[in-house]
C-alpha cells in the first residue's frame, strides 16, 4: 500500500518569498506524484505531476517540483510567493496499476502568504 | 472545460435522516470518486465507480453507500446520518485506461454537510 506524509499543515511566507512544501512518500513499486491546490471554497485543481518522465516537473503558476527516489521525496516550490498563492495543497500518490486510478492524498499544507 | 457539479454546496440535516449527495460530469469520464475531506486528514476515499452500475469500496465506507445508474451522475448516500459525518464531500471524475492522465482528477466545489 502507498501513503503520503506532508509535513506541516500550516506554511507561513511573504509576499516575494521561496515556498517550500514538503512531501514524503512510501510505495513499493515506482509511484506516480501528484499535487493538486484547493482554493477557497473550491475544489481541487491539478497543480503538476510526475509519471517517471523527467524528476523535475514544471507545474502552472510558476510551481515545480523535484522527484527524488532515494529521499522518497517530491518537494513543491515557487521562487517567489504571490499573495494568489494563498490555499491548501494537497500531495498524492498513485500506483501506474491501481484499479481505477485511485489517489492517496497527504493531509494538506494551507499557505498563508502574508504582504 | 471538464465540469463536475456538486447537488448542494451547504446542507444541513438531523441526526437519523437520510442523505443524497449528488455529482455530475459533463466529459464523458469511466471513472468516478467521493472523497470527504477533514481538517489534518486530506481526503479520504469513501467509494468509487469505474462503470456505470459498478462500485468499490474506498479507505472509508461505513456509514455510506453509493448508486451509479448513469455515467455522469454518481450518488452518495448516507443511510442515517450521525454527527460524525459532518464534513466536508467532494466529487471527482477521471478517464481510465490512458497513461498520459494517470492520476488527473477533476473535482466539484464540494458539499459542505452538517449533521446535527
């Protein structure tokens, strides 16, 4: 089975500043990686993905995000925080033979950007 | 665009009432997905459908059950809603069989329910 740990719920940055949100993963087959940004009061939208194509994956709105096999890691990152930036984002995993697709989300970081 | 609707985005309903949720996609998806997301906890899956007519049992069934009549229109049902099922109940579609869309899913603006 497949889980997904993201660390820190909540990630404080300002306006101009590096984002960083972590992701951990556990999988004994090559996964694929997810993350999708919830806006408020709406749902959730695909941000980038990795499906063992390039370990740098370039998302919308400046994000990206290195998957890295031997840290278990898929790290999200912006340059440069904007104050639309501000939501919940959401780590998954998924395995390339899951019946129906199934996605195991991380509990969420909520991004506070302040000006 | 792929559209997901959602039947309500606030409900609020008794203790021991029975529940409908609805969900609707306009694209055509094989697969759909009812999630309830909780503070701390992400989403979690409560059933799926990849055909019309199927169903299977996600990480959190109890309590809910679901019908899937049409391609586009996927039901949750709570049979007798409990407090503990105050949350908030997103819907999502995917393609199936296409590895280039692995894992993409397209969600509702969710259903915020309380049960008091």
């Amino acid at each position: 089975a497949q889980s997904v740990t993201q660390l820190g719920s909540h990630v404080s940055v300002s306006e101009g500043a590096l984002v960083l949100l972590r992701c951990n993963y556990s999988s004994s087959v090559p996964p694929y990686l997810f993350w999708y940004v919830q806006y408020p009061n709406q749902g959730l939208q695909l941000l980038l993905k990795y499906t063992s194509a390039a370990t740098l994956v370039k998302g919308i709105n400046g994000f990206e995000a290195e998957f890295k096999k031997s840290e278990t890691s898929f790290h999200l990152t912006k340059p440069s925080a904007h104050m639309s930036d501000a939501a919940e984002y959401f780590c998954a995993v998924t395995l390339i033979k899951a019946a129906g697709n199934k996605l195991t989300f991380g509990g969420g970081t909520r991004v506070l950007v302040k000006p | 665009d792929v559209k997901v609707t959602q039947s309500s985005r606030y409900l609020v309903k008794r203790t021991g009432e029975k529940v409908f949720l609805e969900c609707v996609q306009d694209m055509d998806h094989e697969n759909m997905f009812w999630y309830r997301q909780d503070p701390g906890l992400g989403l979690r899956l409560i059933y799926f459908s990849y055909d019309v007519k199927m169903k299977e049992k996600g990480d959190i069934p109890e309590g809910y059950s679901v019908s899937r009549e049409k391609k586009e229109r996927f039901s949750l049902i709570l049979e007798s809603a409990s407090t503990n099922q105050t949350s908030m109940y997103l819907c999502a579609s995917s393609l199936r069989g296409l590895a280039k869309v692995l894992g993409e899913q397209y969600f509702g603006p969710g259903t915020r329910l309380t049960v008091t």
